[in-house]
C-alpha cells in the first residue's frame, strides 16, 4: 500500500460506490486497490456524517393520537427519524425515549 494520494469528496463517494458494487467487503476491495482500510473508514464515516438530515429548529417532536383512540392501555406509537422507525408503547418512560432521540441525533 502506498503513502497517500489526496482525494477529493467525489473521489471517494465514487470510491464507495465501487466497493459496493464489486460485491467485495472493505478490506478486500482495498488490498485490490491499494487504499488503506482504516482510511477508507475514516473517509466514509466523514461523508455520512456531511449528509444527515439537520435537525428542525424546534428540538420538539409532535406525537398524536391515531384518530378515535380513547383507551390508551394498548396504544403505540411510532417515531420516525431519518430511516428509522421506532414503536414505543403509550407506558414508555418518557425519560428512557428522549435518551434514545439524543443518541439518534
């Protein structure tokens, strides 16, 4: 493996397209092509990271009720954050749910 030629974002978001079209896990696709494993990590980790959807202003999320719910015993909801999709039971601990949105964002 070589010492490092620089590449631009392109560079490497085709990079990782590449890798993920030969079929090939990371360390294998970068022995064949001569890249560091652990920089190409570094470097894929970087770009995900540069498209999260930002949050909204308001850190609060609005949650209702399916119309005609009365009886709350056997209610759910679902929170929906980037591509998840959490189901939480109406008697969740309220405090438990926000530590779960905080480590979302």
């Amino acid at each position: 493996m070589t010492k490092g030629k620089r590449r631009s974002q392109q560079e490497w978001q085709s990079i990782f397209q590449q890798q993920k079209e030969s079929g090939l896990n990371v360390q294998i696709y970068c022995e064949q092509h001569d890249l560091c494993s652990k920089t190409f990590y570094a470097h894929r980790r970087k770009v995900l990271t540069s498209h999260k959807t930002p949050l909204p202003k308001s850190q609060f999320i609005k949650i209702q009720n399916k119309p005609g719910s009365t009886n709350l015993e056997n209610e759910s909801c679902i929170l929906h954050y980037q591509d998840c999709k959490i189901h939480i039971h109406a008697k969740t601990d309220a405090n438990w749910v926000a530590q779960v949105m905080k480590a979302l964002s």
